[in-house]
C-alpha cells in the first residue's frame, strides 16, 4: 500500500505540475507502470480517472486566469492545454 500511496502522491503532483501536457501514458512511463494499473489505482484511490482530474485541474487553472488577468479567451484556453475551443467552451 505503501508504494501506491507514493504512486498517488506523484500522480497528483505530475497534474499539478504538467497539466498543459500532461498525459496517462507519460505518467505512467515515468512511474514505470503500465497505464492501465496505473489509471485503475488512480480512479479506485479518488474515485476520478486521470482524465477527470486533468482536466478538473486545467479548468481550474483557466477560471483563474479568467478572475486575475485581462488575457483573451483564446490564449487562457491555450495555456491550460486545450487546443479545441468549442471543446473547451462545452465543457467549461
């Protein structure tokens, strides 16, 4: 248990840290595991997948910069690592 606790904790780091690139496989390689454990534990230890808590993160981190700065929609989008706009406006 020991060893997945450290797995979480880097997880949620990697989000918080990558969250523009951040991706499953990526983590995974990183934490030398296959994706497919990893993305189980993940959503058994949170009850979230590593997609859901991805983009929990960059819509967070998008509100924020939409509160505390004058940057266009378009550039916020960018930054917390959307490339789809009319992804982003469906699930914002």
């Amino acid at each position: 248990m020991h060893r997945f606790n450290t797995y979480l904790v880097e997880s949620l780091r990697y989000i918080d840290e990558h969250f523009q690139t951040a991706s499953l496989y990526d983590l995974a390689a990183k934490l030398n595991q296959t994706y497919y454990s990893l993305s189980k534990n993940i959503k058994k230890a949170t009850n979230f997948t590593f997609k859901e808590l991805l983009q929990e993160k960059r819509l967070t981190k998008a509100k924020e910069l939409l509160d505390r700065t004058q940057l266009p929609i378009t550039q916020i989008i960018e930054e917390v690592g959307y490339d789809n706009i009319s992804y982003f406006y469906r699930i914002f």
